[in-house]
C-alpha cells in the first residue's frame, strides 16, 4: 500500500519559520512536491524536486522556501522561513511512482501563519 504521510504544520508568527515533512512507503517516488490550498483559492504547487534533485518554485515563494528529499528514506521536506499571513493554507505532498506512473496525495498538514 502506498502511503504518504506528512508533518509538521503548525500555528507560527508572520517572518517564523516552519519545516513540513512528507514520508512516503510502498513504492519508489520519482517527482515530490508540495502544494497549497487556502480557503477559497484553487490548490496550487508549491514546490517540486525530481529523483535526481532538480527543483522548481512558485514565484510566492522563491528565497523563502526550500525543498529537499532523502531518496534513501523516501522523505521529501519543505523548510519554510520568512513566513507571511498569505502562506496560510492546507499543505499536501504529492508524489509519482516510477512504475506504475501514478499521482499520490498526503492526507493535508494545515499552516496558519498569524499577523
């Protein structure tokens, strides 16, 4: 059974800072990411990293977050410095398996960043 189990969401002050964790089990991941989605808005990506450690970022969050993963524990993070009140959201990990190409979703980690 493939699973992706995430931590670390939290309440912080705006400029703290919070790191998200996403451990995935029952297959090997190629791409992982994370997204976002705030009350009212579409779920956006937030960041992404290949196998190979390649990352990309939305605009929002560019020097201010940072995306890595551990191939070895099948773990992807998302440090989170220079939090803002617009980071607020739902925090999902997405990840594809290599084989079977397929998307798998975390169950959410909520991040509340207050003013």
């Amino acid at each position: 059974q493939v699973q992706l189990v995430e931590s670390g969401g939290g309440l912080v002050q705006a400029g703290g800072s919070l790191r998200l964790s996403c451990a995935g089990s029952g297959t090997i991941f190629n791409k992982m990411g994370w997204y976002r989605q705030a009350p009212g808005k579409q779920r956006e990506l937030v960041a992404a990293i290949t196998r190979g450690g390649r990352t990309n970022y939305t605009d929002s969050v560019k020097g201010r977050f940072t995306i890595s993963r551990d191939n070895a524990k099948n773990t992807v993070y998302l440090q989170m410095n220079s939090l803002k009140p617009e980071d607020t959201a739902v925090y999902y990990c997405n990840a594809d398996s290599l084989v079977p190409t397929r998307a798998y979703w975390g169950q959410g980690t909520q991040v509340t960043v207050s003013s």
